[in-house]
C-alpha cells in the first residue's frame, strides 16, 4: 500500500515536471508573440504618425493654394475694373473727337 502510494506520488510527480515544462514553453512562446506584437503596433504608430504629418503637411498647402487663389480672384477684379475704366476713358475721348 505504501509502495503504490509512491508510486502514484512518482506518476503525479512526473505528470507535474511534464506540465511545468509545457507551461514554460508555453510562457515562452506567449512572450514571443508578445514581443512580436509590440514591434508590430510600433510599426503601425510611426505610419500613423508619418500619415499624421503628410495630412498636416496637405492641408497646410491647401490652405495656401486657396489663400492664392483668392488673391489671384482679387487681382483679376481689379484688372477688369481697371480694364472697364480704360474703355470708357477711351470711348469717351473717341466720342468728344467725333463730336469736334
């Protein structure tokens, strides 16, 4: 009786070695996908970060592009105004020398 609880003491304890080896394997692969994982979020933040800046950098020339654009606008009008002056100045000189 004594000797079959040693021997079933010898079983569990072999069964016990048996699972804390597979539990370290286990730990070990786990803190390799961990490892894994990390490297690849950190991956994935730098192009988000990188996305960030060229968003940033897109915007900031739009902003300017559209701040041209209306000063070009604002040159035109002022070209046409001044166009349309010209003409009436001329059409007027014209009529007063047909009227001579």
């Amino acid at each position: 009786q004594l000797s079959q609880a040693l021997e079933d003491l010898r079983a569990d304890m072999e069964m016990t070695a048996t699972d804390n080896k597979n539990l370290g394997n286990s730990e070990v692969e786990l803190r390799n996908r961990v490892e894994e994982l990390q490297k690849c979020n950190s991956e994935r933040e730098q192009d988000l970060l990188k996305y960030q800046q060229e968003i940033l950098l897109q915007e900031t020339l739009k902003r300017q592009l559209t701040e041209d654009f209306e000063e070009m606008c604002k040159g035109k009008e002022s070209a046409l105004e001044e166009l349309k002056q010209s003409c009436d100045k001329l059409m007027a000189e014209r009529d007063m020398w047909r009227n001579e």
